[in-house]
C-alpha cells in the first residue's frame, strides 16, 4: 500500500512537545506514513503576518489527515488564531463531525468520586460547521452606552440532517446503542425545533436505537451526577464544545481527551487533535501528557482504515494508564511519549 | 411595619408540593406576609386557553415579591410554558440578574469525591435579560431540505454594564472579593467583545476586587475538577444556565439550589424558584425535596430587607442537612418541610 501523507501542525505552546510524541507512536505502529510540518500558529503570524493562507490551505486539502497540536498563544490577541486558524481549517475543509469520545480508562482517578470506567463511556458527535460558530452577528455603535451586539447561530437542514445521521449510524455500532440529543428546545425554538424535528424524522430509520433527548443544562448535570445515563450525544457546536469539556474533566482531566474533526464524505482530510490547548504556562517544561494527542493518533489510524494498529496504540496507552496508578505518575512528556511507544513497538 | 404582599405562583406538578413547604417556613418565621396565589400553569392553559395574560401580569407587578415552585407539564407542548409564563415574567418585570448560590452545606454529600463545603462556595450571577434568550431568531423553507432556522443572542451595553456592576458589587460584598467573566470570546467575537470590554471598564472602578476571565468551556471543566477557583461569577443568561445546573450537581443536587430572580432597581417585584422543574414522574408522591424552594424563600426575605429572618432560615436548612447525614434521609416532603419549620420557630 502506498505511504498515508499526514500534514502536521504542531502550533504552539506543548502542542509541540504532545504532537513529537504523537508521531514516535504512529512510526513505532508501522503505519507507513509521510509527514510534512506546517509551521502555522502564533510564530508564524507574528513573522510573515500570515495566518492561514489560500495557499497553504489547497495544500492541506491534498494529505490523507492532519494531526494537530494547539494552537493559541497570549502574545495574539484573543480569537485571531482561533478563528483565522483552527475554526478555519474545520469549516473549510468541512469537518462536519467532531467526534469527542468521554471514556473513563480503568486505573483513571475521576474527581466524581463514585465513578467506574463502566459509567464513564460515552462519544459526543459534535457538529462542527455551524450553528453558534458561524461567526455571524455584528455590532452597532461599539463603545457607546447604546451598543447593540447581536451573535447569530446559523442551522441548516443539510447541516443538521448529516451529522444526526452520522450519530445514529454510530450508535448502531455500539453495544448500548443509544443516542441522546442534547439542545435547549425550551428556549432556542427556531434552531431547537429543526434539531428535535430532523432527529426525530431520522430517528425512524433506526428502530434498533434508543432515542433521548435532554435540555443542555440537564445534561450538563447528569454529566456529573448520572454519566452512565449517556452512549452517544448528538449536539450543536457550542454545547458539544462545553460538554466535552466537562467530559475531559469527567474522563480524568483534559490531558487524556482526544478528538477528530471528521469529514466523513471524504471530501477533504481529516484532523485529529488533542481538546488541550496550548498551555502556554507550561510550555517547553516537558510538563505535558502526549496521551490525548496519542489517543487522537490512534483515532487517525482507524479513519484511514488501520483499526488494528489503532487498537494497538489504545491498547497501550489503556496499560500506561494503569502503570501510572501504580506510581508512575511524575514522568515528562518524552518518557511517557517512550513508554507507550515502547508498548506499542513491543 | 405593613405586611409584605406576597404573589405565589405554585405551578406544576412539585411546584404545588414544595411551594407549601415553603410557605410554612415563611409563616413560621415570623415574617408578616399576606399571600395570593395564583393558578398559572398548565391546568389553567388546559381549562382556559390562556398562560399569561397582561392583566394578570399587571397585578403580579403590585406584589412585594413573588414566590414561584415549577412550570411545566408533559402535556404542553415543550417551551410553550417556559417561554410564555416564566421567561416573560423574567423579561417583563425586568429580573436582569438572576442570582444562584452555588455552595456545599456541611453534610451533604458531593458528587466530587475530594469537595469540602470551602471549595464549592460560589455565586453564579446570570444576566436574566436578553442574550441568546431574546427569542430572536426565525426560520425559512421549514420542514423541507432548505430548511434554516437561526437563533441570534442579543447584548447590549446597558444590559451587559447593569448586570457586570451589580455583580462587582457582590464580590465588593464578599471575603474573597473575586470575580470571573464567563464567555466565549475566542469563537462568539461580536458579544465576547463587549462583555469583556465592558468588564474590564467597570472593573477600574473595583480595584479591590480581584478579575478573571474564563471561556464557558473551561469554566464547565473547572466546575468539576478545581471548583474552589470561584467566587462571584458574571455570565450571560445561557451560559450562567448551563453553569449553574452544573453548580447544583456539585452541590450536591437540584433538590438544594436555590434563585432568584432580581430587580436590583425594584421597578417590579423580584421573583424566587427553585432552580428544579416540575419533575412530572414523581409529583404528589411527597418525594421531592422543598429544600431549594426553602432556600429560595429565605433569599426573599433578605431581598426584602428580612436578613436576620433569612439568617434563621438558611441556618434551619443547615442544621437540617447535618441531621440527614446522621440517618435522616427517606422524608416526605412534608417532613422535611415540617422538620425545618420546627427549626426556624424553635
Ligand atoms: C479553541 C476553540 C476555538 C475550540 C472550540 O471552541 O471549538 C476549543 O475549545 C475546542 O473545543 O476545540
Ligand atoms: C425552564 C427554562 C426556561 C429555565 C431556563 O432556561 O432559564 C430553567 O432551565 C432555569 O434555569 O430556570
């Protein structure tokens, strides 16, 4: 088979120092894979201006995948990268699904006390190109006392359709096989009747999975309270962006939780990166857990098709995490990036 | 001193249980209170056709204040009666901050294993005004694969200043004197920027309260993993709606969380809930817990300038949580109405 072509771009802050260790595990698997390093991020802007040119943008759409690191950095005003960057590569290359599993590894200490790894186990299927994150709004009279600023969320038949049918097919692949829509119908009515209506339409195509729905803020809860009550979420892009973060906390802290900006149609590459931002308060001090950025790794690898090899690098990290609770705690980025290579290769 | 006019709005289904319960803590305190109760909801919207009328809502404004138990049934359709009764009264009586405690009593149990009452001990302020709840927004071509629906939140300089003011206020008020902005800035650019802007202008006047900034996003994680980061906390109606939800899980349940609704210029009457809906499935079974509605009672009496009575309240429910960590659990509703109205007249 010929070689995966994977862009790389580490960004800023650890995601540097996460993205190195990720792809030691990918070469140590024997997936046969070409990278090329896209130098994009704070760095960059601040050099040349550039944030995320056309160009560069045609050239990325050309890889298999992209592997992320973070990007962000307090010299850069706040959004400017985000938006410019990160939003722009998801929207543009139209990663529709951003998939976000919440998995509670065993040996994992959560902060709920009374949580199993059974309890804990569930994929957030994230919509990842509209919604709140359209970047549409606009502001009257900015800096008056008469501002007026208004942020529109932006929801499409297409846009939704595609997403809940790409969660229902999900959850048909698990055991439990149920799909939970997470919205706040009460109070959003235009964009939450479109959700509730075309989940409930697709819904009928798939007796075989059980259906919920749930008000953001009750989710929100139940993510602490009763997390066993969830399988797969299907979500807007602002409450898959909050719930997946209550999720890392949940799933035993943000340094474990891996994520793919998905095109599942193909049309362009995917992007997978840790949910971790770029720490700049730790950066360069070898403090970073690689294992998220791993885990987004072996998320690659099943995408384009190499389950087993992806199954190898979970493996090994599920056993480094187990390891860690048997005092393994206290290594740096590298010697735990040389661990879990270690247990990939061996 | 002439007796305080209390409007009381039971609702449904818990609401008519934990609204008694609250009333005779109310009585038993000593507070010199004439009530009127009003039959909003869904019985009246079945018999009559009507939610909310202009002249109802004109008389609700005559009250000193308003006690409200839960709104919402499973026979109307969902947002009918959120929108039309409880969010119009919100918008009409102009309650631009919705306050809601967010704190561990001594005893209870919390979902997080390591949390002492120090570390969850916080107050959510939560703009109750506009934003993502102005219920603007419309849809095009509906039901067909045209179809898009938007939903836009609606920030102004006065409503975001008011509420930023009063919220410096509170954390003038208190020990730690720290207050965090929640929002979304790096992706909701138009609205992030003026909630910040403005934050950070009035915080010039509160140089003895200490600032911080927190995307929602993070601010949701570090509810769950690092909740003693908090003190007062500033956010906009949807995301201090999510937050709060999580705040009751940390606190050990909805059954505990209490609010109010705030008119801080007392141009119309403030109103107090439970932050719980109506829970149908277990209404008139005398299982739900009146605790928030008591506390909510006693955030009333302090509203009205009755602190010591909200002092002897919100002591009777703490020594009350005491005794259920001592083998008290399995109440009705009555008897833990009953327990802490003893308490508070004893
Ligand atoms: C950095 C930010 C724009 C991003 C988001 O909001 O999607 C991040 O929070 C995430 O979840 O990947
Ligand atoms: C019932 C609903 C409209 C309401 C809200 O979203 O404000 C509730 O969740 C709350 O928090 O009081």
């Amino acid at each position: 088979a010929r070689n995966i072509r994977l862009a790389v771009i580490p960004g800023d802050g650890i995601g540097v120092e996460v993205v190195t260790e990720g792809l030691k595990v990918l070469e140590a698997v024997g997936a046969k894979v070409e990278t090329t390093t896209y130098d994009l991020g704070a760095k960059r802007y601040h050099k040349t201006g550039e944030i995320l040119s056309e160009t560069v943008l045609d050239e990325l759409r050309g890889y298999d995948a992209i592997l992320l690191g973070a990007i962000g950095d307090p010299s850069v005003p706040p959004g400017i990268l985000e938006r410019d960057l990160l939003l722009k590569i998801r929207f543009e290359l139209d990663h529709y699904v951003n998939l976000r599993p919440v998995k509670l590894f065993p040996g994992v200490e959560s902060p709920l006390g009374k949580a199993r790894p059974e309890d804990v186990d569930m994929i957030v299927v994230r919509e990842g190109t509209e919604g709140p994150y359209a970047g549409a709004g606009g502001v009257l009279r900015r800096g008056t006392p008469h501002e007026i600023a208004t942020q529109e969320s932006v929801n499409t038949a297409f846009g939704v359709e595609r997403v809940v049918r790409y969660a229902f097919d999900k959850a048909l692949g698990r055991t439990r096989r149920k799909l939970t829509l997470v919205h706040k119908t009460n109070v959003l009515a235009y964009a939450g009747d479109l959700w509730a209506r075309t989940f409930d339409r697709v819904s009928l195509e798939y007796p075989d999975v059980e259906t919920d729905y749930c008000h953001v803020d009750a989710a929100s809860m139940f993510f602490v309270s009763q997390p066993e009550r969830f399988d797969v979420i299907v979500t807007d892009n602002l409450f898959g962006d909050i719930l997946t973060d209550i999720g890392a906390a949940i799933a035993g802290g943000i340094g474990l939780a891996a994520s793919g900006n998905v095109n599942p149609d193909r049309t362009a590459p995917s992007m997978f990166e840790p949910v971790h931002g770029s720490a700049p308060d730790i950066a360069g001090q070898g403090k970073a857990d690689p294992t998220a950025t791993i885990l987004s790794v072996a998320m690659l690898l099943d995408h384009l098709g190499l389950s087993g090899e992806a199954a190898r690098v979970e493996q090994a990290v599920a056993e480094d995490l187990v390891e860690r609770l048997a005092g393994w705690a206290g290594r740096t980025t590298h010697e735990i990036g040389d661990d879990i290579t270690a247990r990939v290769a061996g």
